[in-house]
C-alpha cells in the first residue's frame, strides 16, 4: 500500500509541475500577443496619421478649388470682358449682364455637390483601409493565439492521458500483486 501511496504521490507532484510549467507558458503567450496587439495599434496609428495627412491635402486642394470658382472672380470676370468689348456694364450691358451671370454660374451647385461626394468618397476609402488592415492584423493574431494554444493544450492532454494510463497499470499490477519484472518493466 505504501508504493501505491508513493506512486500517487509521484503522479500529484508530476502534474502540478506540468500545470506550473503550463501556466509559464500561457503566460509567455499573453505576453506575446500583448506585444503583437501593441505593433499592430502602432501601425494603426500610423495608417491613420497618413489619411489624416492626405485628408487634410485633399481638403486644401477643396478650399482652393472652392476659391477659384468663387461668385465674385465671375463677375469681377464678367465686367472685365464686357468693358474690354466696349460695352456699358450699368444701363446697356444690365441684360446681357443677367444672361451671363445666369449661365456662369448655373454650374455652381453642382461643382461644390461634386466637391462634398468627392470628399466623403476619400473619407470612407480611407475609413474602409484603415478596419480592413486593422481586422485582418487581429484575425491574423488571433489565429497564431489560438493554434498555439490548442497544440499545446492538445499534447498536454495526450501526455497527461499516457502518464495517467501507465500509473494505473502500475497500480493495478500491485493490487493484483504481479511482479513487474515478469510483465517488463512499465516506465514512468
């Protein structure tokens, strides 16, 4: 009975060493993904420092854009025109002042409408980059994680089940009081 005692004695002391060393492990993994996770917010933040940089390029073009087709540059326009063309900008040219000013600027709205879908349409691409790399880089993390973890998961249960089965045969054999060394010794 004391050599079964001992065995199982033996057999605690092997897996709370395994569970130890187990948890060493775990731990070194974490680790791992900690500093994974930080790389990957790192290049996040890059990402969206360059959009913000392009945004803010793309909104200076807009301001630019916007300033040229001002209302003003056209009249201003207009009158330069109808002067050089000798004609009355006050009284005469009042007609052809209005026609004018109705055809240069009809285009107007639909300009600045082009502007604003332009600009929603960077912003969302840039938007869309930014979750799609981010997504991909945490499925890709996640994905090692995991395997990591089942492989070693998976050989500690087949070698706790092979320690597990070789400790009751040796328990059993004492029962039935077999001699190993007729059997051949079982190793533990």
């Amino acid at each position: 009975m004391a050599r079964e005692i001992k065995l199982v004695k033996e057999y605690v002391r092997k897996i709370e060493s395994r569970q130890n060393k187990w948890q060493d492990e775990i731990k070194a993994m974490i680790n791992d993904l900690v500093v994974e996770l930080n790389h990957t917010k790192a290049q996040v933040v890059e990402i969206q420092d360059n959009i913000q940089q392009r945004l803010n390029k793309t909104e200076k073009y807009l301001k630019e854009f916007e300033q040229k087709v001002d209302i003003e540059q056209i009249q201003t326009g207009i009158q330069e025109e109808m002067k050089k063309n000798g004609e009355k900008v006050e009284v005469e040219g009042k007609k052809k002042w209005d026609e004018r000013m109705k055809e240069e600027t009809c285009y107007l709205p639909i300009q600045q409408e082009e502007t604003q879908l332009e600009k929603q349409t960077i912003i969302k691409r840039a938007t869309n980059v930014v979750q799609n790399r981010l997504d991909r880089r945490c499925n890709i993390v996640m994905h090692r994680v995991t395997k990591k973890i089942n492989n070693r998961y998976q050989l500690r249960i087949r070698d706790q089940k092979i320690e597990h089965d070789k400790i009751i045969v040796e328990f059993l054999l004492g029962q039935m009081g077999i001699d190993q060394e007729e059997l051949g010794k079982v190793k533990v």
